[in-house]
C-alpha cells in the first residue's frame, strides 16, 4: 500500500489571478503601442495601485482589493474623460494622488494604525506611489512613460510583499496584480526607450 502525499499542489483553476493578468497586460500592451500617450494613461494608474491597497485596507477585509479596483478604475476613467472634456481643473494624476490623501485618513478614523508596522508601509507606500505619479505628470512624456513603468514595477515588488506576507490583499489580488504590474511595467520601459 502506497501513502499519497497530503500536500496538495496548485492546480490551474488556482492560478487563475495569472490568467485574467495575462489578457489584462495583453490588452494594456496593445493601447501602449497604438497610443503616444502613455504617461498620461498609466501615470494615474500608479496613485490607483496605490488607493486599492489603501481602501482595502481602511475596510479591513482583504477580498475588498477586488472591489476597490472596479470602484478606483472608474474614478480615474472618470477624471481621464473629464479632462479629454477639458472639465477638469487637475490632471487625471494629481487627481489620483490626492484621494490617497482622505483614503489614508479614512484608515486612520477606522483606527486601522494597529499594528503600527503595517500602518506605517501602508502610509509609506501612499508616500512614494503617490509620488511616483506626480513625477509623471511633472516630467517629458518620454521620461514620465519611463517613470510610470518604473512605478509599476516598484508596485510588483509591493505585491510579492504582500503577497507573502499575507496582509492587507487576498493572494488572489497580489498575484493578479503583480502580474500586471511587471508586464505593463515592461511594456512602458520598452515604449519609452524606443
């Protein structure tokens, strides 16, 4: 009689965060090679990254990632139409970093600051994401393409974080999420040096 082993290895159906990442960077490498506007696109995008992490958090609830995307990716649709309308007064990146702004504070109203140590990453990362896209919008096109893949593959690194430090985000998300953060991060290196 053979003993089988207890340890159950991940299948496919539990990859799938690495699929739908894989049609997500596909379709973003299309748009980043169809259009010259890549920092004006994707800059806002890192502040996004950023704000998912952050109202996750706030709501304590890990599986709130994947509802933070949809809520966050229809602000940032939202500001980018409006300033195709010229309505708004911001670009769609500054735009972006400030509503990390009240999504820190509304961590912190929700006394979300213990354990220190998470409080403070979450808080640092809002520092530099946020930063990292207003230098975006601060910079040359060129430069400020190279910047946001810089961004989003800095937020690749906060992902594998989290990812296996099992905080903040479900697996499920920081895998999804890391994923697209190094493809699209790639692809925008790549537009901005060609």
């Amino acid at each position: 009689m053979t003993e089988q082993s207890s340890v159950r290895r991940p299948g496919l159906a539990d990859r799938w965060p690495i699929a739908v990442a894989l049609v997500v960077v596909a379709g973003a490498v299309t748009v980043i090679a169809l259009v010259n506007e890549q920092a004006e696109l994707f800059g806002p995008a890192v502040a996004t990254m950023a704000g998912i992490y952050l109202m996750a958090y706030a709501l304590g609830r890990p599986w709130t990632a994947w509802l933070a995307f949809v809520i966050l990716s229809a602000v940032v649709t939202g500001l980018h139409l409006l300033a195709r309308l010229l309505a708004l007064p911001v670009d769609p990146a500054v735009g972006m970093t400030l509503l990390l702004v009240p999504l820190w504070v509304w961590a912190a109203t929700r006394r979300r600051f213990s354990p220190t140590r998470t409080f403070s990453v979450q808080t640092a990362g809002m520092m530099l994401f946020g930063a990292i896209t207003l230098l975006t919008a601060a910079t040359q096109p060129q430069v400020g393409t190279a910047v946001a893949g810089v961004g989003f593959l800095a937020h690749g690194i906060w992902d594998a974080y989290h990812y296996r430090a099992r905080m903040v985000v479900t697996r499920s998300w920081a895998q999804f999420c890391a994923v697209v953060d190094v493809g699209v991060g790639i692809a925008l290196i790549i537009a901005a040096i060609g």
